[in-house]
C-alpha cells in the first residue's frame, strides 16, 4: 500500500472510528475561531470528464486519480474562511487502468460557515493539471467535526468547471486540521445523560446552585465589586479599600484629627544664632512642612525686658529670620511657605526680672495645626 492509499485509509478509519466518543469532545464557537489560522492534511479522489483525451485521435482519456496534499487556512470571521491547498495526485487513463504522470491540484478557496456551525459552503478557484495544467473555478459543500477546541476533521465535495475545454470534474476531499493560537472566549459542548447541552461562561455576577444536572438552578447575585458590602448598583464610590468602614452610598466613613506643630528654640543674650543643640527640633518642623504642602509656617521671634525696647524688636527679627533661613537652606523648605516677624519685647512668657525669665524670653516661637481626614477601619 502506497504512502496516498495510505493517508485516505488512515483518515476514512479516523472520522468512521466512535463517533460516539466524538460527540462528546469539546468544540469551539464560531468567535473563538475567528483571528486563528490552521494546518492541515488530506486525501482526495478526482473523477475527470471523459473528454479529458490524450489527443484528437487517442481513445485514451483519464478515468480518475486520487492522492493527498497539505492546506493552510485562516479564520476571517465568524462565518468565513479562506484556504490555500495543494494536492499531488495520482491519475489513472482509460480504456483499461493504467497509471499516467502525476497531476495535481492547487486550490484557492472561500469556506462560508451559514449557521456559524459544522456546515459550510465553499467557492473559488484552482489550477487542475489533468494532462494540462488549466484555470478551473469550484463550487462545492463540506461538514466539519471537531475533536476538540484546536483539531477537527472534514469531508467534502467539490465540482470542478474547466473554462477552456469545458471540462467538468468531480472531486471529494476528507481532511484533519489543527488551529494554533488561543480562543479569546470559549463555549463548551457536553454531552450529560445522553443529552446534549451548552455551558458557556458564566459572568462574575452569576452562581451555580450545586445539586444534579437535572435539577441544576442559576441565581443571579448582584455584584459588589470593590467588596465593601454595598452592590455596584447603589455603591457611589466603587473603588472603596476593603479594611475602610463605608456608609450607605459605599463611601468610606471619615473621622477627623488633628496634628500640631510647636516649635520653640531659645537664644543667647544679645544674640541671633541658632544653637546646634536645636537642629533635631527644626529638622522636626521641616518634616511637618513635607508632609503638609500645602501649610505655610509664621515663624515670631521675641526678646527679653532687657535692654532698648527699638533694639530688641530687631533683634528679635534677626532671630526669627535665622530659623527661616535653616529650614530653606538646610532642609529645603520653599522661602514662601514661611514668614518671619519680630515682636521683641512684646509678649514676654514671664515677666520677672531674673536671669531665668530673661533666658526664656529669648526665643522664637511657631505654632501651626492641620485637621485631616482619617479613615474609619472595619
């Protein structure tokens, strides 16, 4: 048995072989298809018009042929296809059987899918080289099993117009293919008790009340997207974190709280240099600044009772402006988010005449409070 008598009798066994099992394979829809190109073999049987002679005078004329090729197709919509194919065919003459020269056949076809199912009807054109290698168009129908969601086989049957003898042939074809590429969305078909049925893919808002398949049951749940307790369809604010406590509209619930700012740093008598020792408690300031932008800081210098009342008032707005300057050179802070004033001798914190009230009077002194938003936890 030669390598063609071969393939025919290895596909013929294949598509005759349990059909019952077949049935119950898995097939994909018409969508997952589309965008997906194939491989495939096949065999096929030619019987050629009689008027197919040698020449004018030669009772001789092919009687038929049969052999196997290879096709490459793809996928264009949900109802069509396109199919390149080439078979090598082995033709047998008459009177008497005898082998000829090889032939073959290179086809160009449309594959139109009516019910976006197994059935389909083709059209197109190919280059049959019977004795001569001639234009031919073909009209034909084919049936498509598939095996699974990637691999199918068919059979079909074309008939063959030659435009420049008028030559009429028949053909049939039986072939496996093979998809590559993955189904964006896939349909499944089962067969549960001898009874065919569709699953397809069910919404996230859909679940399946376990129990026989005879009595199964669907019920529809709303959805909750973000999972806070409250469905999509009366949740203003779907992205809510799922720790956040959320009112009726799915909006977390806030509470407020405050966070302060108190910065003092004192100085020595007559002067306006800041101490090394007060650097951590600035830098403290500067983080506060960070990590509220949008806050700008008064920053008051004062003084002592010691000394000219004209004096102190400039000394003390050396002092505030001392700090000014650490926050924007040492730590960044932009120069219009912060405000430096002298009060002097003005608001003294204790009016005493000792070296103890005169060292807590010189200092300076900047207060800011923010209220924020916090999130209530479950």
């Amino acid at each position: 048995m030669n390598l063609r008598k071969k393939t025919l009798f290895t596909l013929s066994s294949f598509m005759l072989a349990s059909p019952l099992s077949l049935s119950a394979q898995e097939q994909p829809s018409a969508a997952d298809l589309v965008g997906r190109a194939y491989v495939g073999i096949h065999g096929m049987k030619v019987n050629t018009d009689d008027d197919r002679t040698f020449s004018a005078t030669s009772p001789d004329h092919i009687k038929h042929g049969s052999g196997f090729g290879g096709e490459i197709g793809y996928r264009l919509t949900e109802q069509g296809e396109i199919r390149f194919a080439y078979t090598d065919l082995n033709l047998v003459k008459s009177p008497g059987v005898y082998k000829t020269e090889s032939g073959a056949n290179i086809a160009l076809n449309y594959l139109y899918f009516p019910t976006q199912q197994n059935f389909y009807v083709m059209g197109g054109a190919s280059s049959l080289d019977v004795i001569d290698s001639e234009i031919s168009a073909n009209v034909g129908a084919g049936y498509r099993h598939y095996i699974s969601e990637r691999s199918a086989i068919y059979f079909e049957a074309n008939g063959h117009y030659q435009f420049d003898n008028s030559h009429k042939d028949m053909s049939a074809q039986l072939g496996f293919i093979y998809f590559f590429g993955d189904a964006k969305h896939y349909t499944a078909k089962k067969v549960v008790r001898n009874q065919s049925i569709e699953s397809k893919p069910m919404p996230a808002a859909t679940k399946v009340i376990a129990g026989p398949v005879a009595s199964m049951s669907v019920e529809s749940m709303p959805l909750d997207s973000d999972k806070d307790g409250v469905i999509d369809s009366k949740d203003n604010c779907n992205t809510t974190p799922m720790n956040d406590k959320v009112d009726n509209d799915g909006c977390t619930v806030f509470t407020q709280e405050n966070d302060e700012l108190n910065l003092h740093v004192n100085f020595d008598n007559a002067k306006a240099v800041v101490k090394a020792e007060y650097f951590n408690d600035i830098k403290v300031a500067a983080d506060f600044l960070v990590k509220y932008p949008h806050v700008s800081l008064a920053i008051n210098g004062h003084t002592s009772s010691q000394g000219n009342a004209a004096y102190n008032k400039s000394l003390s707005q050396q002092r505030a402006q001392a700090i000014v300057n650490v926050l924007t050179t040492q730590f960044g802070i932009v120069a219009e988010r912060l405000t430096a004033q002298g009060f002097g001798e003005e608001q003294l914190l204790n009016s005493a005449n000792t070296a103890k009230a005169h060292r807590e009077n010189r200092r300076i002194e900047a207060k800011v409070m923010v209220t924020k938003k916090v999130a209530i936890k479950k």
